[in-house]
C-alpha cells in the first residue's frame, strides 16, 4: 500500500502520567506516512521511528 502523502516531521506523546504534557517521541524529524483505508472510510497517519 503506498502512502497518500509522506514528509518529515517532529512526532509527540501524550504523557501517560499527567495525560497534559507532551513527550517527544524522537529528539529529530522523523519520515510520517498519511494513509487512506477504504475499507474503514478512514485516514492512518502512520510513523514508524527506531535506530539505523
């Protein structure tokens, strides 16, 4: 399945222990995928980081 649109971009989490502050998922721009699934009529952004 190829990607909608992809680019470059700073990923966050939600801190599970405050669930108000936001946690930096990686320290630089990672690749993240927009998806279409025409089966659930919906849109999966989709990132996938770890070390090269």
């Amino acid at each position: 399945e190829q990607p909608i649109f992809s680019t470059r971009a700073h990923v966050f989490q939600i801190d599970p222990a405050t669930k108000r502050n936001w946690i930096p998922a990686s320290k630089h721009a990672v690749t993240v995928s927009f998806f279409y699934d025409a089966n659930r009529h919906a849109y999966r952004i989709i990132s996938v980081g770890g070390t090269k």
